[in-house]
C-alpha cells in the first residue's frame, strides 16, 4: 500500500494541503485519477447516493461529469481533527442546455493511516446562477495558484 501524504493526524496546514490535492484532482475531472486517493473499499455518501468502493467512485465521477459541463471547484477547510477533515466547497458548471449553476457543499472526510480517504460524505445544493454571475473563470484543470479561495472571494 503506498501513502498518501500528507498523513494523520492533521495539522492547520496539512488539512489545507490535502484539501488543496482533492479540489485540483476534481478540476482535473479524470475520475480514474480521483478514484485513486480513496480506500480500495471507501465509502460514500453523495447527496441521496450511497456506494462503496473506488470502482463504483469512477463510475459516479463518470457519470457526473458527462451532465457538469465546465466544471470548476474550490474547497476550504472548516475543521479537522486526528484522522478527519472537514470542507466546505462550491463548483460552477453548466448543463448541455447552457443553463449555468453553482453548487454549495459541505464534505466530512475520513482518513486512513497511509493518507487514503476510507469514508467520504457530502451534502450539495444546486442553485441556478446566470453566466454573468460566474466567478470561477480560470481555464479548465486546476485553480491557478493566484486565484483567490472561497473566503477571499467572499463566498
């Protein structure tokens, strides 16, 4: 099993860090990528749907990436604590029929010792936003470096 680092227990900067790695794989939307960072038998709890493992993970990311289009996302850490990090985070993405949403999310993450996630949950509302309204405009893949995060955006 190779780890993951950075490893529990957390610090400020280390639960920073690993949120940071999460929210650039995510903006790289390659769900295999993603799948990899969970525990062969991870657990998860997205929105209403509830799946274990990191092959169902790469087909739900699949999936969830064919209908959000131009998806952009940051996360922020709320707390952690030992093993566990919690964030808040939103992503912009568009429909097929270019109607323009943003997401608000919170996510619970557990970890285990070699820095996998074992146990993911996460709570997401969709509002509609107009495209003037997008504040997530970099290209697509990573936020840059400068961009600001949620709390410097105001959000």
């Amino acid at each position: 099993m190779n780890a993951r680092p950075p490893l529990p227990p957390f610090t400020a900067e280390t639960a920073a860090q690993k949120a940071r790695m999460a929210e650039d794989a995510w903006n790289s939307r390659d769900p295999e990528r993603v799948a990899l960072a969970y525990t062969e038998n991870s657990r998860w709890r997205n929105r209403s749907e509830f799946f274990e493992g990191r092959a169902a993970i790469a087909a739900f990311l699949k999936r969830k990436w064919a209908g959000e289009l131009e998806y952009r996302l940051i996360k922020e850490v709320w707390a952690f604590h030992g093993n566990r990090i919690a964030v808040r985070f939103q992503y912009e993405y568009r429909d097929e029929a270019g109607n323009w949403f943003r997401a608000y999310g919170n996510e619970q993450w557990e970890f285990d010792e070699n820095g996998l996630m074992r146990r993911r949950e996460a709570s997401i509302n969709d509002v509609p936003i107009d495209e003037t309204e997008r504040k997530f405009l970099w290209p697509l893949g990573p936020r840059p470096a400068g961009h600001p995060g949620l709390s410097e955006l105001g959000m």
